[in-house]
C-alpha cells in the first residue's frame, strides 16, 4: 500500500516536472513574428504601388495603373494594347507571383471617404485576386493605404486594401 | 513513532516546496528589492529599444521606466571604431546602441524621447535624443543676425512637446527671468521661434539663481573658460563655428554643428570619480560617432558619384543633345567627387582644434553646395 | 527480521529521496542552459528584426525610407571587405545585407563594370557559413538612378550567430 502511494506520488512528481518544461516551453514564442508579418505586407502594398510597370500616359506607376482601372476601367495605357482593368490585374498579378508564388492575395480597390459617383463607368469597389480571403477563418494579414489618382481635372482618394494568406 | 514512510513524506514535501519557491523567487525577483541591478538593467534596454523605434518611426514619445531609479550615472560611449557603440551606467553597460542617442537622465525623472537631424545636404544623419522636463533660458549678450540665428538653431535642435504632459520651454534672462512671454505662458518650441522672429533685445547678463531644470545657455564675444557661473557659453567665431566654455575651467570646446552645442547643454557638468564631466563624455561620443558615421557616408557618396559621373559620361553624345541630363550632370558628379575627397580628408582632423574644424566645415560646406546644384539641375531627384 | 525490515524501509527511501534530489538538480541546471539558450537566441532574432528595419532606412543604402539606392548599392560594393569591416562597426558583426531586383531576367551580381545592367548585391557576405543565421526578407523598392525608375526587389538582411 505504502509502496503503490510512492510510486504514485513519483509518477506525480515526474508529471509536474513535464508539465511545467512543455508549459514554459510554450510561453518562449518571440513576440517579433506579429509585427514582422504585418511590415511584410505593409512593405509589400507600398512597394508595388510605387513600382514603375513601364507603360506610359495615366499607367506609369502601378498606383496609376490601379487608379486607371478604378475611374476609367476601358481606357487604353500608352505602350498596352489592353484595358486598363485587365491590365491592372495582369500586372498584380506578375509582381505578386514574383514576390512569392506560395501567397493568396486580394487587392480591394475602393472609394476613398467623400467620394461622388462618376458617371455610368465609375465604379464603387473592384477587387483582384482570390476574394475567398476575406472568409472567416482564413489566416491573413491585411494593409491599407490611400492613393491619388487625377481624371479630368479633379483628384480621387481612393482606398487600396491588400490581403494576403500563406499557403502551407 | 514516526515511520520511514512519514519521514519520506516530510523529506519529499520539503523538495517540492523548495522547489517550488525557487521558481517562484526567480520570476518574481524582478519586483523586489533583491531584483535592483536587473530592473535597471531592464530599464535602460527598454530605453535604447524606445530609442531606436523613435529613430525609425520618428513618432516621439514619454519614456516613463526611468522614475523608479536614478539613472544619472548613465551616458552613450563611443567605443572603438569596429566595435559598435553602447550605453554606460555605473552598474553596467548595455551593449549595442546602434542608432546615434543623446541623453540627459535625471534622478527618478521620465524623458521626452524624439527625433531630429543635421543636415549636410548630401547626408542627413538623424539621431534621437531623450530629455527630461527642462527649462532652456538664453542669455543673448548682443542682438546681431548671429546671436538670433544660433538661438533659433539651438531651439530647433530641441523636441516639439506641444500636447505632450512633459514641457520643454524656452526664455530668456535680462537680470530675471523672462519666461511666460508667449502670451503669459511659458514658451515651447514653435512659440518661441516666434518670439525669436518677432523681437530682439541683447541681454544685460542673469542673477537669477534656479534649479537644475533650468538650462542656461549664454551667447557672448567675451566667452572664455568659467566666464560663466551655470550653463554653457557660446562664443560664435565664424558662421556656424566657434567655442562652448562651462563653468569648469579647463573646458574649452569647439563647435561646428547645432549636434556639438546640444551634446554639451544635455550633458551637464556633473563630474565622475576622474573628473570627466558629463558634457565631456557626451561630446566626445558625439564626434567620435558622427566622424566615423560621415565618413564612411562620404566614401560611400563619393564612390557613388564616381559611378554615375562614369555612366553618365558614357551616354553623353554631345553632338546628338548637350542639354541631355548625362551630358550636364556629369560634370557636376565630378565636382562632388572631388569635395567630397577633401571632406574625407579633413574628416581625420582632431575635433578639438578650431583650425582644424574650420577646415572641415569649409569642405563640408563646399560639398553642400555642390550637392545643391546636382538638385537644381535635375541630376538628385 | 522486524528490524531488518526496517532498515530496508529507510534505505529505500533514502534511495529515492537521492533520486529526485538529483533529478531535480539535473532539471534545474538543464533548464538554466535552455533558458539562456532561448534568451540568446531571442537576443538576436530582435537585433536582426531591427537590422532589417534600420537597413531598408538607412542613408547608406537608401533615398528614402524601404526605397534603395542602386548607385549607393553598387558604391558599397565596390568599396570592398574594408569598407565592410567599418560598416560593422555600425551593424554589428555577422551582418549581411541582399537585394534581389524582381524582374524576368536572369540574375546578374551587381559590380563595378555592369552597373546598371545587373540586379542582385551582396554586402558585406559572411566568410563562414554553417553557422546558424536569423534572416528577414521584405518587399523594397529600388531606385535605378540610371533610368529614373523605381523596381520592385526583396531585401534580406540577417545576423549569422
């Protein structure tokens, strides 16, 4: 009796001691890997919009070429036979499989505060990318920034939105 | 009578609540008396952090930590050339400060932490400075277009705290104290550069005798070592150039940048057990740091200039377009080299020389100069 | 017989008594090592997420914060493992610093003679490897002077161990 409560209480004592490795093992996850997945996708939405995509007239930068695809999706960049929607998606799409093929990314393009309708053409919200990220449940970080973009005189703030998710 | 099993149990019990309270002592040692030497340890790397995310944010913010103890034993150390600098305080040293940090601790004070720069044209070199609540009069002795230029560039070399619950003031002293004359408050920065734009009267010296959150900064012709009895003096010499004594006689130190001035204001004159004054050290670990830091910008902008003079040299076609941006920016590139050859050069100076500094500040000045013309030109976008 | 029994009794006890006397100093010392393990390396995962930071700002390489200076990159270069070993007087030692130019073309190591028709630098590489390294990479832009045109790159900066 005496010996099954010894050999008890050691198998407690053996349990305590892996209980606390395994807890404060736990507890030593660097608290740097937060903030270094939110400057990565931070970096990554400003680096692209201030990149050169090589087409002139209103698509020099990509931020242009976003802004062209937001208030006059149809129009024609010098130096691309292709929409500026179509173009702009081609183009997220290259620089982002460049970056890093194993990303799911969305961009939302969207009015900026204090934004009035265009005519027919203007649109609201358009969006590249998998906009299945957005689900719930789905681990991804989000950046924010606002761009200019100049048509016909009057200069729009407009709210690009990347969000990006790692495949394993 | 006690039996073995009881005294197992006894003996077993003591081990685990031994053990117990070993782990609970460790991780609670940081808040008991016990724990002093690691708090401040502590303390004083949370500083340098704050500085450095200051440095690359440049949001200020209070640091409050520094209350809990007396950290006036601490100051910035340049070390050696290829060993990265870092912070040293009587009960250690916390090693590496990498961004450059000026400091003035106070016993049991929070600081204001911010960021702020000088400018050389080619190169900006930034740096963070954390200063407690302070009160910086000047004792302007003459009002010339000097005297009033050196106040405003020492006022801009100090932080902005408006809507901040820390004050860094600014004022004068003509015999008193002249301080609640932004409209009956007290001055911060924009308001007295202001001030400084709206008035100006020379000073008739200050009798006033104050604590030491009181700064006293004195701008005179006649500044030579213990002139002054707290503070520094200023003795302007050339544009940008000159003296600071203290009241310890044998300081006499030479100043080319607002950097230099600053280093000697937050430093104190606050001896260690060799007689070094605070001042002393944080000036020397300012031109030791910044020297170093020049220099190895300088290599590295003159090396980039070298290559773009080259490649610009080379899609020249003067015959097709002499007005082309590689036909007029190379040229420019060249001269740039060559200024910055002389400030790499005089960048050897000894700081504590004035010939030598006024070398240096003339080659720095040059190369600004010539820095400024690649802007205009449309060569450095 | 009785006292036999005894005796035996507080040997065996006196046995595991030593056992977990021991086993707990074992454990204590062993997580003492761990600890300061875990410390160093936490010490230096910090210091090369600041190195990242402090090199996508510094003047040195940039014009202005995460946008790199193509020219100043090839400058360094140039200037050799001298001039790398007064840069570690500012970065630290074991620092190092990649920039890779994202473009379809094959990679080119920046030197002296090809700027600005190449898109990778090394800086500063460290002369051992095998040893354990705490490397961060982040989208940059590149400034190519040259051009008058920002590229899109990714700068790694490490701290090896």
């Amino acid at each position: 009796m005496k010996a099954q409560t010894t050999m008890i209480l050691l198998v407690f004592l053996i349990m305590i001691f892996t209980g606390l490795v395994i807890v404060l093992l736990s507890l030593s996850q660097t608290v740097v890997r937060e903030e270094y997945s939110d400057l990565y996708v931070n970096n990554l939405l400003l680096s692209i919009l201030k990149t050169n995509t090589g087409y002139t007239d209103r698509c020099e930068t990509v931020s242009d070429l976003i802004g062209c695809a937001f208030l006059t999706p149809s129009y024609t960049c010098g130096g691309s036979s292709l929409e500026c929607r179509t173009l702009a998606e081609q183009t997220l799409e290259e620089y982002m499989n460049m970056v890093n093929e194993n990303m799911v990314y969305c961009f939302n393009i969207t009015s900026g505060p204090g934004w009035s309708s265009l005519d027919e053409q203007g649109l609201y919200s358009i969006s590249f990318g998998d906009s299945s990220i957005w689900k719930k449940g789905i681990n991804r970080r989000v950046a924010r920034t606002v761009i200019q973009s100049v048509h016909e005189g009057l200069e729009y703030n407009i709210e690009v939105t990347l969000a990006v998710a790692f495949r394993k | 009578m006690i039996t073995a099993y009881k005294v197992f149990q006894i003996l077993l019990g003591l081990i685990l609540s031994g053990f117990i309270l070993f782990f609970l002592l460790r991780y609670a040692s940081n808040y008991v008396m016990f724990g002093e030497s690691n708090q401040k340890f502590v303390i004083i790397d949370n500083l340098r952090t704050t500085s450095q995310n200051v440095y690359l944010s440049g949001n200020p913010v209070i640091f409050e930590d520094t209350v809990r103890f007396d950290f006036s034993s601490c100051y910035p150390a340049f070390n050696e050339p290829t060993e990265q600098p870092s912070i040293k305080c009587r009960f250690g040293e916390i090693s590496p400060l990498v961004i450059p940090f000026f400091f003035m601790l106070k016993p049991k004070e929070r600081v204001f932490v911010d960021r702020n720069h000088v400018d050389y044209g080619w190169w900006r070199v930034y740096f963070t400075e954390a200063i407690p609540e302070t009160h910086v009069i000047f004792i302007p002795m003459d009002a010339s277009d000097r005297t009033w230029d050196l106040m405003k560039e020492i006022t801009m070399a100090f932080p902005d705290t408006k809507g901040f619950n820390i004050n860094i003031t600014f004022g004068f002293c003509d015999e008193t104290l002249l301080e609640n004359i932004c409209g009956g408050d007290l001055c911060e920065k924009k308001g007295f550069l202001n001030i400084l734009n709206m008035h100006r009267a020379p000073s008739s010296g200050c009798s006033e005798t104050l604590g030491d959150e009181y700064l006293f900064v004195t701008i005179s012709d006649s500044c030579r070592p213990a002139y002054v009895s707290k503070g520094i003096c200023i003795k302007p010499v050339d544009e940008g150039i000159g003296y600071v004594y203290t009241p310890r006689s044998q300081d006499e130190f030479v100043y080319k940048d607002v950097a230099d001035i600053l280093s000697l204001i937050l430093g104190g004159n606050q001896e260690d057990p060799f007689g070094i004054s605070r001042a002393e050290k944080l000036y020397e670990y300012k031109n030791n740091l910044f020297m170093e830091r020049l220099y190895l910008a300088a290599r590295i902008m003159q090396m980039r200039a070298h290559i773009l003079r080259s490649e610009y040299q080379s899609r020249c076609n003067p015959s097709l377009n002499s007005q082309s941006t590689y036909c007029v920016c190379h040229p420019l590139y060249d001269n740039l080299y060559s200024k910055l050859d002389d400030v790499i050069r005089n960048l050897r100076n000894d700081y504590t020389e004035y010939n030598e500094m006024e070398s240096l500040k003339s080659s720095l000045d040059e190369a600004e100069s010539v820095y400024q013309d690649l802007v205009k030109w449309g060569c450095e976008t | 017989m009785k006292s036999q029994a005894g005796l035996m009794e507080y040997l065996l006890m006196t046995f595991f008594i030593v056992v977990v006397i021991v086993a707990i100093v074992l454990f204590l010392g062993w997580w003492s090592v761990m600890e300061m393990n875990l410390e160093q390396k936490k010490i230096i995962d910090e210091r090369a997420f600041f190195l990242l930071k402090y090199s996508g700002n510094s003047p040195y390489f940039t014009r202005e914060g995460w946008v790199l200076d193509d020219a100043k990159l090839n400058a360094v270069k140039a200037l050799g493992e001298n001039f790398c070993e007064k840069l570690r007087g500012v970065f630290g030692s074991g620092w190092f610093l990649e920039v890779r130019i994202l473009d379809e073309n094959p990679e080119v190591d920046c030197t002296y003679t090809n700027y600005p028709d190449c898109n990778h630098w090394v800086l500063c590489e460290p002369k051992s490897s095998g040893k354990e390294g705490y490397i961060y990479t982040i989208p940059v832009n590149v400034y190519r002077n040259v051009f008058r045109r920002y590229d899109i790159a990714i700068l790694t900066s490490g701290v090896y161990a």
